[in-house]
C-alpha cells in the first residue's frame, strides 16, 4: 500500500503520522507544494500527483489560509479539485490543518479566519475518544472550517471543529505530526514573530514540546490506527 504525503512548505515533515502508516505497511511517497525558494512568493504551479496511485492521500498543514486564493490560488484550487475528485473516486483521505480545511471548503464547506488564533498544547472535546482522543493535541491555525454537507463533527474546542469524518475521509484541525523537531523548524523559519505576538515565550513552549513527544507520538499512532481501520477501512 501506498501513502501520499502532501506537504505544502519545505518545513512541515509528516513525523510521527507517517511513521505509524509505516508500522502499517505502507510505502510513504512525500511531495511538497511550495519549495524553499519560493517559501516568500509562494502562489507557484503544481501538478498534484494521480491520485488513483496511492491508497490514501495525507494532505498537510501550511502557513497560508485554505480560503486564500489570491496568495495561493494557482495550487489550491486545483487541489480542491483533486481532493473532491479524490473523495468521489473513494480514494481515502486523511487531512490534517490546512489540509483539513481544504477539505471541508472542497467537499462544499467553507473556511474562514477565526475569531483567534489557537496555537500550543490544547484538550479537544471529542464524541468518540476511541477514534479521538481528548488530546492534548498541538494546535497552530488562525482559520476554521464549516463542515461539508453530510460530514459528522467528532471534536470542537471552543475556538473551532477539530475534526470530522464523511465517507472515508476525515480531517483535523490539529497537528498530530508536530514534534519538537518540528515546532524548531517553524521557529528557525517565521515562527518567533507569531509566538510572540500570541503572547507565547517560544523557548517555554519548545520545552513543553519536548516534554510531551513521546506521548504525543503514542496519541498520534492510536489516531492513525483508528483512522485506517474505521474510517479508511484499509486495516
């Protein structure tokens, strides 16, 4: 089986989430959006892969908005397309941030700025803890969805829905992947502005990062497994 990773900037590595399809048996195939050249200007061309060639597709976060076509609309609405011929073609879907929201907006929802940002370690208030759990979860978006027609809410917070299912497709809002390592990479690159004017000390929530990798790790492999065999159905 085959697992498409679609990162869409050059520092988002899909860590712990693609370790447990892995674990799984599957091949990992990653590809990504905008490259670090472009990473300022980043409204590029790209060609989304044939879909029909994997088992399921992961598309990940990214520090634009899913509803913002003037900034990079050249690669997101030809893969809102993608996604939605995806789903059609009962092609699995698992999205996480961005690309959750890009499939709430492609399966006829919509995303939109929220009324704040939600970035850290966050509890999530879920209706099937079996499939996801309270958390805590790392969360770093500014934007919400509303859910498609026909998808089943699982998780909200008080800020946003967190995740929902519809066919075998699911998104989350938050980042099931992130890691110290990653979190690091984020601030190496824009991230310390934002912490910041969020009112965060950087160094105290890396920290707090690596204190919970292990756990998190672990949350996110029970997250997959219950993904795949629930909801994708392929284990």
């Amino acid at each position: 089986m085959r697992a498409l990773f679609l990162q869409h900037d050059h520092v988002s590595p899909p860590g712990p989430v693609a370790e447990a399809f892995s674990r799984r048996g599957f091949d990992i195939v990653e590809a990504v959006v905008v490259p670090q050249e472009s990473y300022l200007t980043p409204n590029v061309s790209f060609e989304h892969p044939d879909a029909s060639q994997f088992d399921v597709l992961v598309p990940m976060g990214a520090p634009w908005g899913a509803w913002d076509d003037a900034s990079v609309g050249n690669w997101l609405l030809p893969e809102l397309k993608w996604l939605a011929g995806a789903h059609a073609a009962d092609i699995p879907i698992f999205g996480i941030c961005f690309g959750g929201q890009s499939l709430a907006r492609a399966l006829g929802g919509s995303v939109a700025p929220g009324p704040k940002a939600e970035i850290g370690w966050h509890v999530v208030h879920s209706d099937d803890t079996t499939l996801v759990p309270h958390g805590p979860w790392f969360q770093w978006h500014y934007d919400r969805w509303t859910l498609p027609p026909g998808a089943t809410e699982i998780a909200r917070s008080s800020v946003a829905s967190q995740a929902f299912t519809i066919g075998r497709t699911m998104g989350v809002q938050f980042h099931p992947e992130v890691t110290s390592h990653t979190l690091q990479l984020w601030c190496d690159t824009d991230g310390i502005p934002a912490l910041e004017k969020d009112g965060q000390d950087p160094a105290a929530l890396l920290a707090m990062t690596k204190t919970f990798d292990a756990d998190a790790a672990q949350r996110a492999d029970a997250l997959v497994e219950a993904y795949l065999r629930r909801v994708a159905r392929l284990i």
